[in-house]
C-alpha cells in the first residue's frame, strides 16, 4: 500500500506495526474499558493493528475507517470492517460496550460531531477511550508544511505557537490542550473516567540504541506519575455514556 505524502498529512498514519509501545497502549484499553466478550468499535482502524490485538479477547471487534485503501489491506485477514467517516457512524444508537478512537479524532474533518457518534453508539455505561495529540509536547509529530511544500518528520516547538500561526504550519492535524479536549463532549450524555498523558514507547530508539533507549523510556515513563505528564505526547481520555 503506498500513499502520497499528501495523502499521509490529511489522513494520518496508521499503525503499520506492533510493538512494546502498542502493546503498553492496549493494556491501557482493557484497564479502563470493556474488552472480553465486548462489542467493540475501533473508529479510525487503519490497517487493523488493534482490531487484530482486540480479537484476542473478543470476536465481535469492528473496524471502520474512511480510507478504502487502508481497508483493503485490513481485510486480507479481518472480517466486519467497514468504511465510513466518524461523523456519521453507520451504526444505531447504543451497539457498543466499548469505542476505541486511537490518534484519529485530530484527522477528521469536525472533531465535535465524531466524538458526539461515539456517544451515540455507545450504550449506556459503555466508554469510549481516546488516544490523540498533546498540544504540550514539545514536537509536532504529523510533519508541516513550509513554502507548500509538506516535510514528514518531528518538527520542534510548533505546537507552542499561537493558533494563527500553528494552524499554519500544520493545518492538517490538531493537537489538544486537556481543557480543549473535554470540551468536545460538554453537553454530551457522558462523565469523564479517566484523563492524562502518557509519553512515547520509543520502540525505534530502543532497536537503534537498545541501553540509551530503555533508559530514555523508564524516565519519562516515570514522569507520567508527576505534573510533568502535562509534557506527553498523548492524551488518554475515557470517558463513560451515562
């Protein structure tokens, strides 16, 4: 599957493997969400990294992403998938136990009508948990733009800008202070469970320089336990339909 870089900066990356940091995250899921036995939704599948790691605890996983050539890759070996935008879920009202959004509400074109179709499809007392951008970190992660030209890569300090000039440089991706990110779901028929920031997995630095790598992980993975989580490179909001 190949995309333009075009293509990569408006609909993102989706998680292509599977490794430690992957693994850490869905850890996170089945802490804070229903998973064995759940009717899941994974809004946002991509290539179905955690529709694949979901169905070990549960057969009645579905991914949904709006990028029919992700999808084709999905569905060489996963069932119920199916394409579709966040902001109209093709779903009734109260289907799921669980929602997993997983670094997409950033990429869509209305963040407050995607998380409002969460809600909808979630039952009562189901949760959806949400993995997107911190506007904090130090880096920009989804690359920028510069003379209309696009450069993939971290770029630094560009989310410390004020909107204008952020919006700018990257205007195909947002990343969200934790007050802006709760406020998508004011008004909405939920309560929020859980809400911080975790740090990287580092798992590309560990395979280059294995020692520095692993240290650099157990820092930082340390600080998520003090004010400075507010630096993360993800927020993680669950929040439960009431």
């Amino acid at each position: 599957m190949r995309r333009t870089a075009e293509e990569a900066a408006r609909l993102g990356h989706p998680s292509y493997v599977w490794r430690e940091g992957q693994e850490r995250r869905l850890g996170i899921i089945r802490r804070w969400a229903k998973t064995d036995g759940a009717r899941i939704l994974v809004d946002g599948c991509g290539i179905g990294m955690y529709v694949r790691a979901l169905r070990r605890y549960t057969p009645h996983v579905v991914g949904l992403d709006i990028d029919a050539k992700v999808l084709r890759v999905a569905a060489e070996d996963l069932p119920l998938l199916c394409q579709g935008a966040g902001e109209a879920l093709p779903f009734p009202d109260d289907t799921f136990d669980t929602v997993l959004s997983h670094e997409v509400i950033e990429h869509v074109s209305d963040d407050r009508r995607t998380v409002a179709e969460m809600v909808r499809v979630l039952k009562p007392g189901g949760r959806a948990v949400i993995f997107c951008p911190n506007r904090f970190y130090p880096f920009e992660t989804h690359g920028h733009f510069w003379r209309g030209r696009y450069h993939f890569g971290n770029t630094p300090l560009i989310n410390y800008l004020p909107d204008p000039l952020r919006r700018r440089l990257a205007p195909h991706v947002r990343a969200y202070t934790p007050w802006g990110l709760r406020r998508l779901f004011r008004g909405l028929p939920v309560r929020v469970v859980h809400h911080t920031q975790i740090y990287p997995g580092y798992d590309n630095i560990i395979a280059r320089r294995p020692r520095w790598g692993r240290w650099l992980r157990r820092i930082t993975y340390a600080l998520e336990r003090t004010p400075l989580r507010l630096f993360g490179l993800s927020h993680v909001l669950v929040v439960e339909k009431t």
